[in-house]
C-alpha cells in the first residue's frame, strides 16, 4: 500500500483533481485522500498502533498497519465490529501503556472542544514511554472547503463519502483546529518534541504532527 516515488510525482502534479474527486478509493493510477493520509501516518507509526476515530472499516489497522493496532470508533460505521465502537471516547478501553503509537486522523476536530484534552489525556495513558502520538489536521481554510465539496458531493451524486454526515455533527465539533490549539493541547497532555510535517502531495494544505511521550 506504500506510494512509489512514480505515484508521488504524478499525485502531486493531480493535487486539485484529486481533490474534487477521489475520497476514500484510488483510482485512475491515482490516490485517494484517504489512501495518501494514511501512508503518511503509516510513516510515523513505531509498533502496535490505536487509531482513534478509525472510521469506516478500520482502514488504517487492517489496510497499512497490517493490523498491528486497534482502530476504534463511537459510531458503528459499515466494517467495524463491536470492538472497535466505543461510545465514549473520553474513556479508552484498555490498559495503561499498551500501544507504542495513537493516532487521530483527521478527526480531533470531530471531538467536542470540551472532551479534545480528556482523549489526548488517554492517549498519553495508554501509551508506553517513548511512544508517539500521531495527528492529523488540515490548514483552515482547507478543512472549511473539503467538509463543504464532501457534502455537496453527496448531495449530487447520491453518494456516501461524507462520514460526518452520515453521523451527524454533534455540538461542540468544529470543521478545524488551529495548529495553536494542536500544539497547547498536547503540550497540556504532556507530549513533547512535537514536529510538524506536510502532505507535500497535497501541495502543503494538510500535515500531521508527531509529539512524544518521553
Ligand atoms: C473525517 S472522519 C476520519 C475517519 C478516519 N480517521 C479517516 O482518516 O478516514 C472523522 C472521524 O472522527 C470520528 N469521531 C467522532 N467523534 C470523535 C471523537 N470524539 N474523537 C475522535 N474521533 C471522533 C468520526 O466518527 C469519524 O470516523
């Protein structure tokens, strides 16, 4: 599942195409959002992986991870079984230092504002020292754009590749968070050495940010 340097280059070159059109599958000889952030993250992933928020069929796990990890979910999206849906993601169901990595991709926006510190807060539980967490997050105005051309999608196309709302946004979620607001609530949750890298194949409009439990 990995991208050849090929792939790359003819990614990066299709970035506004790619945009408007592929999602979740790839097509074309090209790769889908889904597909490119995942191989980013794959990236930064040191072992046994939860990704939190995993979304439809735990993709992430099963897909790219070779399903080293635990993907779970509060909503039980096609392809997830009751162990990956947890209802209250403030609380994670396993034990302390369990997991060499966390990731939230694409999704601590979807997190009420009140409840975003609580789930960092458990992702520092269930970690093993040295571990990293791994998150996701598109500039604004990208984020603003993206949920609006998903739903339009949908609307015309009668297609499902809105998750949210398939779900529904509930109060307190925000279509973004500020690379400020990242960095104070990791900070606050104890990570440290936190770096910030681009999706250069998305012409630098999403990164992921990588901070350590030391
Ligand atoms: C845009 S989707 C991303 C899904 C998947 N991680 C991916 O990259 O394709 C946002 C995900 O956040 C999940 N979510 C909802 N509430 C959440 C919360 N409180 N904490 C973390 N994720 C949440 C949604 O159910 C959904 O699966």
């Amino acid at each position: 599942m990995r991208r050849t340097i090929a792939r790359k280059i003819k990614d990066f070159v299709t970035f506004p195409l790619r945009a408007f059109t592929l999602f979740h599958e790839d097509r074309w000889g090209l790769s889908s959002l889904a597909s490119e952030r995942f191989d980013y993250v794959a990236a930064e992933v040191t072992g046994y992986c939860l990704d939190v928020g995993c979304g439809y069929g735990n993709r992430f796990v099963k897909e790219y991870l070779n399903g080293n990890g635990k993907g779970i979910d509060l909503f039980p999206y096609e392809g997830l079984t009751e162990e990956n849906v947890v209802p209250d993601l403030a609380h994670f169901p396993f034990a302390d230092e369990s997991f060499d990595s966390v990731t939230f991709i694409a999704n601590l926006n979807h997190a009420p504002e009140p409840q975003r510190d609580a789930e960092l807060a458990e992702a520092w539980r269930v970690l093993k020292p040295g571990g990293n967490i791994i998150l996701t997050m598109g500039l604004p105005i990208t984020e603003l754009i993206v949920h609006r051309v998903v739903w339009l999608y949908d609307r015309f196309f009668g297609t499902h590749v809105d998750m949210d709302s398939e779900r529904g946004m509930e109060e307190g979620e925000t279509y973004f968070l500020t690379e400020d607001e990242i960095r104070q609530r990791l900070a606050r949750a104890g990570f440290r050495r936190v770096t910030r890298k681009p999706f250069v194949t998305q012409w630098g409009m999403n990164r992921l940010y990588v901070g350590w439990k030391e």
